[in-house]
C-alpha cells in the first residue's frame, strides 16, 4: 500500500508506507529467531495502519463504534448498546470498535470471547429486555452472561490481589479474573486478527509455539484499545504542568504511539530542580513484542532487523488493565511512593536507518514507561479515529453526567461546569472545564473542532433529549488544525453523539412495580430531565457514579435501558453505521 501525499482531499488517511515516509521492518530475535513485524512514518508524521490492507476491513463503511470510559456503568451500558447494534444488523458494516477502560472491558469480550464460551451474541450479551416486558424477578437475577461481570465485587478481588501484588498488580490480575478468564480470555494471552493469522504468526516463528493467541469473534470490527502513555518512570512524580502524555493503542495487529518524535519529559530533582529526559517515542510493533526486555533500541540494520530477546510484557489482560487504571495520574502526581503504585511495563520505539534514537544507549534494556487509564487523555478514542480520517463516528458517552437543559444552561451565554455536560466533549472544541487539567486528566491539547459549533452540538442533544427518547444525533464536523494528534484542518466527519439520558418515552412503557423504583418520585411525569430516582436499588439510574460493582438490577437495567435507546434511534444509527460507499484510499 502507498501513503497518499497531500491533496485536495483531506478525509484520505494514512494507510500504509510510502518509502520516503515509512517503511515495514522486521525485529529478529537472537535467541528465538523471532520475527515481528513494526510500522514507523516519518519523525513527526502518522505511521501506516495495518489494517487498511485487510480487504475484509476496507469492504466496510469507514465508520466507527466508540465506548467510553466509566467503570461497570459504562461496561454494562456498552454491553446492551452493543447487542442492540447487532440485532439492528449494523455491526458487519462497522470497521472499528474502539473501548477505554469500562468500555475497553466491554469491547474485550465483545471482540474476543470465544464461541466456545458463548456459542451466539445472545448467550454472550444477553438479549434487550424492552420496557413493557421488565419484571423485577427477572431484573434481580444474576444474568447466565456477560452483564454478571459487573456484579462481582471488584474492590474485594483487587484488595485481596494487592496483599502480594500491590495496587497495580492486584488491579490487574482482578480487571484478568472478572472481565477476561471469565468469559473464556486468557489474560496472559496475546490477541491477533484471525485464527489465520495465528497461524501465520507461529509459521514465521515457530519460537513461539509456547504462547498464547486470541482471535477476534468472527464477524467483528477492528478492536482499538486505547490505554496513556505516561512517562517514563524515573520521571516520577510527574510534574502537573509539564505533563506530556500520548495514546497507546492496543489492538490485534499492533500496539503503540502513533506519531514518532523526540519528547521531552522532566525528572524533579532532590532539591526541587526539574531535570531534563530526553526520549524517542512512536511506531508501532505486533503485540506480542510490544514491551520486549531488551536490546529493542538497537537501530535497524541495513537488512531492516531489529534484535529482541523474547515476547514482550504487554500482553492483552495488562493492555485492559492499564485502560482502566483510573488512578494512575493522581498517583503518578502526588509523590515519589508512586513509583511503587503505577503499571509499568518496558517501552521503547521503532528506529529507522540513520537514526540515533534518545534514551538508553544502543542495546541496554529500554526504559520502563508508566501506562494509565485511556480517559486520562481521551475517554472515546475520537482523536485516534480522526488519524485514521474515519468519516463516521458513533460514541457512546456512557456517563455519570446529566446534561444539563438549555433553561438551566444555555451554551450559547456561558461555557459550562463540570456539573453540566461530560467533560470529554468541550475539550474537543477547545473548552476547558473544571477538571480538564487537574490530577486524573490531560485534555488540554484535545482541540480538534471549531469552539463555534460547540452550541449547535450542545444544543442538538439538549432538544434530543427533551424528547424523551433518548439524547442521539448526528453532526457534520469540520476539523481544526491540531498539531499534538497530527490531524490537519478540513478533515470532514459525522458525530453521531449518544449521551446518556433520561427518557421519557421509555419510562411510560414500565411496569408499575419497575417504574416505582427506575423513575423520581417527585417527578414521575418527566417533566425535570435532571430529576433522578432519589433512593432505592436504582437511584441516580442511569447516572450510576462510579462504583466497584452493581448489584444484579442495576446491571440488568441499564443494559436493556440502554439498548432501548439504540433501537429506538434505529434511523438514525442506521444512517451512521449502514451501507455507504466504501472508499478503499490507497
């Protein structure tokens, strides 16, 4: 595949490597003779995307599916959104599925359960319940399926990991028990794109016939697990105001930074005094080799090899873990005990010919890097989305944030409060809300839209959720030069935006014994969209807060609620994810 140069087409991504921008490399390991295969642009320039070679990809519409962040509440929510999708016959025309942590958890078992686990989508997700037909027996029962995950005491299994493992590690091996060995995924596995592939891979280096291989569910999208590239660890305590994180993104065919440059982060002295590290990052290599122990900055040779030793640290159960490792940049922060509390895992990137890349010397074991939750930096993966020049995309804002009406808050008077709408999406045009910049995120370089359609944005979920079906649109946007994510100006996309809302129309259709328990008791009319069931097994419902875990009606609810709002915007998500013509860009 060649890279297009610039033309007047600005929706063209970068697909694969033009040989004065990137090249294919090969990493040969010494003792194994291993052989894996690494992309790289040139420094400061998009990689290839491997995936754009894949035939059964480029077929389908160049849209995306994206589950944010948010704990189980968003695991749970993904889970029927999901099954809703697939029961709409959307899903086979979708080329991406992207998860950041709580998402991430879900797009895992939705991407890589085996059938042997969950033979169809129905045992798998679970079917959606519509509303006339809830019962509170039902409700209460904990579901043969994915949605009991988010059931399980997550807080118990971490504590009793962390005993031995520490915090990190006690959160990796309960994101391992809970969300992958449960559903049939080896944590300690690696994923590839195909069983074919599998095969593939083991005849081009029969050196790893030890390991493990996960193969996509057939049928789905390209899984993209987004997970932040922190910093290097004798870095810690990052300092707040010289934060410089990137996206790490883990998926079938690759992991890594995109973009390959030099970055400078900061080493706080004993005396206060903020030293310079210098490193290189950027590239992408097969997961399996991601993390490599040693001699992985040693430059390509002549012949395009790079020597490692053996199979990398990142493999696909701590990938999850790391996505939804929300405290990591509170800790990473705070103080030097921190270095004992972070995922850390060794990273290095991929050099080309002639370079001399800054870190450790040439063949020394590469540094060890500070991994955290993807919703540090972007808690959709939109950004990524736009690299690949994705013309449209669905997200999914499974939050804990009531969007607030245009009579309490009018965008177009006054930016908003945290309180108001999710964080996320103002920093996309660049509007900074309370905690944009505070311990536990890094939105501040995520400008990518026109601080001026910020209102229609706002305003188009505002009305839709005033119907009462649900807060679902589509808007044409127009991106802004940013040049962090290297996404110039004039990319055009469609956002179709699906935030979490009360609805209305749905609540009419409960059974009474439901509806007592789902629906505010001073507002059973629906008259207040921010009016939520004050007690009960369900308040706050669907705006659960961030918890360890849900009870058995929680999960249940919020999986059919949220399914229901898929099917009842089927015209719209249809027009978003449906048959367009597919544009193979080469």
């Amino acid at each position: 595949l060649k890279r297009s140069a610039p033309t007047t087409t600005t929706n063209t991504p970068p697909v694969g490597p033009a040989p004065h921008t990137a090249m294919l490399v090969t990493l040969g390991a010494l003792g194994l003779g291993l052989d894996a295969r690494a992309w790289r642009g040139a420094p400061g320039d998009l990689p290839p995307y491997p995936e754009m070679s894949l035939p059964e990809l480029t077929s389908r519409g160049s849209n995306a599916v994206c589950f944010s962040g948010g704990g189980s509440r968003a695991y749970s929510a993904a889970l029927g959104q999901m099954k809703a999708l697939l029961d709409l016959g959307v899903i086979d025309n979708v080329r991406y599925l992207n998860g950041i942590s709580g998402g991430a958890w879900a797009a895992s078992v939705i991407s890589y359960a085996p059938e042997s686990y969950a033979a169809t989508d129905s045992d798998l997700l679970g079917d959606v319940t519509p509303p006339e037909a809830l019962n509170l027996t039902a409700l209460n029962q904990l579901s043969p399926n994915a949605r009991a995950a988010a059931t399980i005491d997550f807080e118990a299994v971490l504590k009793k990991n962390a005993v031995f493992k520490g915090l990190a590690g006690g959160w990796q091996t309960a994101v391992g028990e809970i969300f992958l060995s449960a559903h049939g995924i080896d944590p300690a596995a690696y994923p590839a794109w195909k069983s074919e592939s599998v095969k593939e891979l083991l005849g081009r280096n029969p050196g790893l016939g030890e390991q493990k291989f996960l193969a996509t569910r057939p049928g789905r999208p390209f899984p993209v697990i987004g997970v932040t590239l922190m910093g290097p660890a004798q870095s810690l305590p990052f300092e707040m105001s010289k934060r410089s994180y990137r996206m790490y993104e883990y998926t079938p065919l690759y992991a890594g930074t995109g973009v390959a440059l030099n970055e400078t982060y900061t080493e706080v002295g004993v005396f206060g005094s903020s030293i310079p590290i210098n490193r290189q990052i950027g590239g992408f290599v097969e997961p399996w080799a991601a993390g490599a122990p040693d001699g992985a900055q040693t430059p390509l040779r002549p012949s395009g090899t790079l020597e490692v030793a053996a199979p990398g640290a990142m493999t696909f159960g701590a990938a999850v873990s790391a996505s939804s490792y929300f405290v990591a940049d509170p800790l990473a922060v705070v103080t030097r005990l921190s270095s004992l509390l972070t995922m850390r895992d060794p990273s290095w990137p991929v050099v080309l010919p002639g370079e001399t890349p800054q870190g450790p010397p040439v063949g020394e074991t590469p540094d060890q890097w500070v991994f955290g939750d993807g919703g540090i930096l972007d808690n959709q993966n939109l950004l990524g989305m736009l690299q690949r020049r994705v013309e449209n995309i669905v997200i999914f804002i499974n939050t804990d944030v009531v969007l607030a009406p245009v009579e309490v808050w009018d965008p177009a008077e006054r930016d908003p409060t945290m309180e108001e709408i999710d964080d996320s999406i103002p920093a996309y045009f660049g509007i900074e809300v309370d905690n944009a910049t505070k311990a536990g995120f890094f939105m501040i370089r995520n400008t990518i839209f026109p601080r001026s359609d910020f209102v229609k944005v706002v305003r188009a979920l505002q009305e839709a959720q005033a119907k009462g079906r649900g807060a679902v649109v589509t808007t044409p946007l127009t991106t802004v030069a940013n040049p962090v994510w290297k996404i110039p100006a004039g990319v055009e996309t469609k956002i179709t935006w699906v935030y979490t809302a009360r609805a209305r129309e749905w609540e009419k259709q409960l059974p009474q014994e439901v509806a007592k328990l789902a629906v505010s008791h001073a507002d059973p009319q629906g008259n207040n969209i921010s009016a939520l069931p004050e007690d009960g097994p369900l308040a706050s419902f669907p705006f659960y807060k961030l918890a360890w875990y849900l009870t058995p009606i929680q999960a249940n609810m919020l999986a059919d609620f949220s399914g229901w709002v898929v099917k009842e915007n089927k015209e719209t998500l249809v027009a978003a994810l449906g048959k367009q013509e597919s544009r193979v860009l080469i």
